[in-house]
C-alpha cells in the first residue's frame, strides 16, 4: 500500500520553471531523499561571466547586459537517472550541463564548455544558484542558516564570515570577489526542521560562496580554467543532502575530498 512516506520519500530530479517570462533558463527542480513535497530549483547555470562579455543569463538585468539577448528555449533531456541539456551560442561557443542521481544523498553535477572561436575564453566564472523559498524547512528569508568553513574558526553563518577578511583559505566569500578566507568549497544551509541539511559544492573548481538573503538562495559558484580555440573543458560538483549536525558533515565532506583527490570516488 502506498503511503506519504513511500510515495514522496527519495531524491527525484525533473525539469522545471520559475520565471516563464524568460523561457531560455535552465532550471531543474530536485526534491529532498527525505519524505518531502516541496523541491529545491537550481539555476543551472545562472550566469556565465567570461572576458569576452556575459555570455548567458537566465533572467534578465539591466544592470548586468548580456551578449546574447533573448535566447531561444532549450528543453531538457530527461536520462536515466536525471535531466541534461546543451545549448550553441552564436558565436561558436556551446555549453551544457547534467544532474543525475548518483546515490541517495548526492546529485552528480557537471558543466561543460566547449570553445569554437578563433580565441581564447577567460576569466570563465560561472553563477549556479540554488533558490531555497520552494522548499519550506530551508525557505527563511536569512543568511544565518546558510554555513561556511573557515580555517581556525569552524563553521560560521555566511554573515558572520563575511566579517572575517582574512586570507587564510581557499576559496572566497562574495560575487566572484572578496577575500579567500574558506578552507571547505561549499556552502550548506541548515533544516528549520530537525538535524539535517543541503550543500552545495563544485570541490576543487569552486571559486566563491555567496547567499542573497531577500531571494532566499545560496551558491558555491564554479569558474573555469583557460579554455584555447577548440577545447572543451568540464567541471563537476554536487549537491547533497545530509542527515545529520554541521560537524558530522564536516567530518563527512572531508572525507569525502579526500577520497575524491586519492582517486577513490568518481
């Protein structure tokens, strides 16, 4: 007999909406691997800032022109485990990007650029924003449940990192800018609704962490290296879900890179 709990429990990636209006974003919609009705929307990518121009953006900002306006629509590809896409620019440079489910508490992320100008593209840093006001137990209009790590002092709320302008770490704090002051590449927001959490992270290839409090989002924004006339380059991260306090996912995570950069998991 199918029950609340068997029927709404476990990780399901589906294509999505947000803002019709703007019908070339890529929004994917993934639900929590607890019993849960509500979906996290994952602007996949946001924002592709490069030293050719902004290259893509899923909304549209006046502040920030684009060099390529009014996109045609690219529907997702449903596979076996998650959802894909790709999409050609006019200019010969293509890009795309895929979610799948890779085990109960972990949807693989990666995100591919191909180069097919006659020059190079630089300075590739990517937004990826994971919109939180869909799914209620992380929905809070703050940044205080939104954490990062920093060397010395642990797991802090972003807004109290933000304080802190060391440059003891790795990876930064702010819109592709401020100090390098993480020593973890991921931001986690924590449940209103008992011990347990979401994170964000592109590991080695994340580049800043960022949370917009009036949206409410968080990122653990990607950038590129280099890419030549001809290359492609791709980048992988995850999202996870995780049972548990922000130290047994410290723990946990850590372990996770380490097995990672020994070549011990994909």
């Amino acid at each position: 007999m199918s029950t609340y709990e068997t029927a709404m429990s476990g990780i399901r990636i589906l294509p999505g909406c947000w803002r019709p209006h703007y019908p070339w974003e890529q929004i994917a919609w993934i639900s929590p691997p607890w019993p849960s009705q509500d979906y996290l929307w994952y602007d996949f990518p946001e924002a592709i800032f490069t030293d050719i121009g902004l290259l893509y953006l899923s909304a549209v900002n006046p502040a920030f022109p684009v060099v390529f306006p009014d996109l045609p629509e690219v529907p997702w590809r449903v596979t076996g485990q998650g959802i894909a896409f790709e999409r050609d620019l006019p200019n010969g440079i293509s890009f795309g990007g895929s979610l799948t489910k890779a085990s109960d508490q972990i949807v693989a992320a990666e995100l591919h650029i191909s180069n097919g100008t006659d020059g190079p593209l630089d300075s590739v840093k990517l937004q990826t924003c994971i919109f939180l006001r869909a799914i209620k137990e992380f929905s809070a209009y703050t940044a205080n449940n939104k954490f990062v790590h920093l060397p010395s002092h642990g797991w802090l709320p972003f807004p109290r990192a933000r304080e802190i302008t060391s440059g003891d770490g790795r990876y930064r704090l702010g819109w592709r800018a401020g100090p390098t002051a993480l020593d973890l590449p991921l931001m986690a927001t924590v449940s209103s609704q008992g011990q347990r959490l979401v994170a964000t992270t592109w590991y080695e290839d994340t580049y800043s962490m960022v949370s917009n409090p009036a949206h409410p989002c968080m990122h653990a924004d990607p950038a590129f290296p280099r890419i030549d006339p001809g290359e492609a380059r791709s980048i992988a991260g995850e999202v996870i879900f995780f049972e548990g306090d922000l130290e047994a996912f410290g723990d946990w995570f850590a372990d996770r890179m380490d097995r990672r950069r020994d070549k011990r998991l994909p």
